[in-house]
C-alpha cells in the first residue's frame, strides 16, 4: 500500500475488502443451502459433469449403491454400480448417451430405468436430469434426481390385471379378449 495511506485508497480498500468477505460469506451459505436441500431428498441425487463423473451425490445415493460419499464422489457409473466388463462398457455408454441427450436438449428430461438397488434387488427408477450451466451458457455437466417407483409399477401391473381378469375364475375376461382383438387388427 502507499505510504502515506490516502482517504480515498483506503475507502476503496476497505470496500474491496467487504466486498470480498461477502462474495466468501454468501458463497459458503449457499453451499449450505445445496447441502440441506440435497440431504433432506428422499430420493436419489447427484451432479455430473460432462464425462460423466460424479462431482456430489446425496446420502440416498450412497444407500441406493450401497457406497459412501466418499467411495462415489469423482467416480464414473461402472464403479458406482458395481458392473465389470461388458456391464460396465454398456452402462457407461447409456449413461453417455443420456448426459448428451440432456445437453442437446439443453432442458430438464425424463426417463425411467432399471437399475439393481444394493438392499432391494432390481428397481424401476423414474429420472429427471437437467444440464448445469457456467457463466458463459455452456454446459458443463448434469443434476439427476430419480424416485424408485419399483411398488408404483408393480401396483399399475396388478391394477391391469386385475381389470383384464375374472377375480373368482382368474381367467381373462371381455375387456381383456376385445382389447387383444383391437391390438390385432391394427397389426
């Protein structure tokens, strides 16, 4: 600093100053506010970037894969899921091709997959994933949020068969017989 110290440089100073413990403060707040809203999801949660690496993931993540934040974080889907070999060379390809088609959207998408569940088996998870931009409007990488619908689907299949089947007889009734002879005569 120049000697002897102006007025003015050390209102410009002071202000630099503030201006900086501020940009720190809210930076750290908002990470806190990230953390909470990402811990307090039921549902799984990462961010991704473009290559497909997993910069933050959210406890029922962990649990889901059955790893902790720490085995997860900066790993790619193969690792994550535990697939080896051709499991692991086609899981890395679909998940690819989904980040792109995130990217090429440039919007929040919809899929839904299945996926084995460390605790529970194979589960049907329903995905939404959105891109993450930088400063410049370049996407850098995606934010997934998927909700197991595992008992919703299972539930939707009983519903239909109860609807396309005699309850006491158990075999399929009229709807079921005209709903398979529309089917065939568009084919």
């Amino acid at each position: 600093w120049p000697w002897p110290l102006s007025d003015t440089f050390a209102q410009l100073e002071a202000v630099r100053l503030q201006k900086r413990i501020k940009d720190e403060k809210d930076a750290w707040m908002n990470n806190q506010y990230l953390d909470i809203i990402t811990e307090m999801l039921p549902d799984l949660m990462w961010f991704k970037d473009m290559p497909g690496c997993h910069l933050r993931v959210n406890q029922a993540f962990c649990e889901a894969v059955g790893k902790t934040k720490e085995d997860v974080t900066n790993q790619y889907h193969g690792y994550i899921w535990g697939l080896s070999g051709e499991e692991a060379e086609y899981g890395e390809a679909v998940c690819r091709a989904s980040e792109l088609a995130v990217a090429k959207a440039g919007k929040t998408c919809h899929s839904e997959e299945t996926v084995y569940h460390s605790k529970r088996g194979l589960c049907e998870l329903s995905i939404l994933k959105t891109p993450v931009y930088d400063e410049n409007h370049e996407i850098i990488g995606t934010v997934g949020i998927a909700r197991d619908i595992t008992k919703e689907k299972e539930a939707q299949k009983q519903v239909l068969e109860l609807a396309n089947s005699n309850a006491l007889a158990g075999l399929h009734n009229r709807h079921f017989f005209y709903q398979r002879l529309r089917t065939r005569r568009k084919g």
